[in-house]
C-alpha cells in the first residue's frame, strides 16, 4: 500500500512539475514577441537576460525531471532544493553537490542570479496565457487551428534542439555516473 501511495504522490508531482515547466516554457515563446523596434536597449537587454537565464534553467529542470522519472523518484524543483538544505548536512544526491558536479555549478548560480524571481515569473505568465487561451478555444472551437499556426512559427525546432541538447546531455551524465 505503501509503494501505490508512493508512485500516485510521485506521479501527481511530476505532472505538476511538468505543468509548471510548460507554462514557463509558453511564458518564455509569448515573451519573444515583445522584441520590437520601439523597445528601449536597456529593456531589451534585461528581457534578453531573463530570457536566457530562465530558458537554460527550464532545459535543466526538464532535463533532471526526466531523469528522475525514469529513476521513478519523486521529483527535484531545482529553484527550492538549495533553500531546503541546512548548512550542516550533505547534499544527498551527487549531481546537485556543487563540490562534486560541474552542472551543480551551474544550477546554483542560475539559482543566485535570479532563479527564484524570474522562474515564477514566467510560469505565472505563461499560465494565465494558457487559461485564457483556453477560455477562446472553448468559446470559439475553430481558433485551435490558428493557436497551432501560432506555436509552428513560434517555436522553431532551433529552441528545441538546444532543449533536447540539454535533457540530453544531463541524462547521459547522469547515466554514465550510475
């Protein structure tokens, strides 16, 4: 009984998770179009960041959620997991100790430089755009077809390779230290 109440806590995680990370990625493609002519350079510049910042965090977590769910382990939220540690005990799993792990590194500075503010940022965005564009969708069935064209021109396969570089660069690592 205990390990049925262990897989449904596990998968009801990880689909939350991966709902999070899809509204972060839909907050990330709706806030490419906010790059006009008429925005100012040093807007430009501090959207490039959290762009940039808050995509390579989000291929990381997605790459890591993969990983633990086919390790069926209940899943890391990588902006929360530094904050749950105390200082006098050991990070448990190698891959997020930053004296063992080079992508530690890197995930506790995408956590220093901004993580937790831009993280939710994003997701709360990306969100409330997918809700109201279900909203549309069900009011107007015939807009599905226009939201795909949307999402074709939007997201185009280079942001998907870099994504898949990533989730599979980080599984391969991890596999190969098992």
């Amino acid at each position: 009984m205990v390990k049925k109440l262990q897989y449904l806590r596990g998968g009801v995680t990880h689909l939350f998770l991966f709902l999070v990370n899809f509204s972060v990625l839909v907050g990330i493609i709706e806030s490419l179009q906010l790059f006009t002519s008429s925005l100012p350079i040093l807007n430009a510049m501090i959207l490039s960041y959290m762009l940039c910042h808050t995509f390579v965090l989000l291929s990381i977590q997605q790459g890591i959620q993969i990983l633990e769910f086919i390790r069926m382990r209940i899943p890391t939220f990588l902006i929360a997991y530094y904050f749950e540690v105390s200082d006098q005990e050991t990070i448990k799993v190698p891959l997020f100790d930053p004296t063992k792990s080079r992508l530690a590194v890197i995930i506790l500075l995408l956590v220093i430089t901004g993580g937790p503010v831009l993280y939710p940022i994003f997701a709360i965005y990306g969100f409330l755009l997918v809700w109201g564009h279900l909203t549309i969708i069900a009011l107007d069935p015939a807009r599905i077809v226009q939201y795909f064209g949307i999402f074709l021109n939007y997201a185009p396969p280079l942001l998907l390779i870099i994504a898949a570089v990533i989730i599979g660069s980080i599984v391969m690592i991890e596999l190969k230290h098992v």
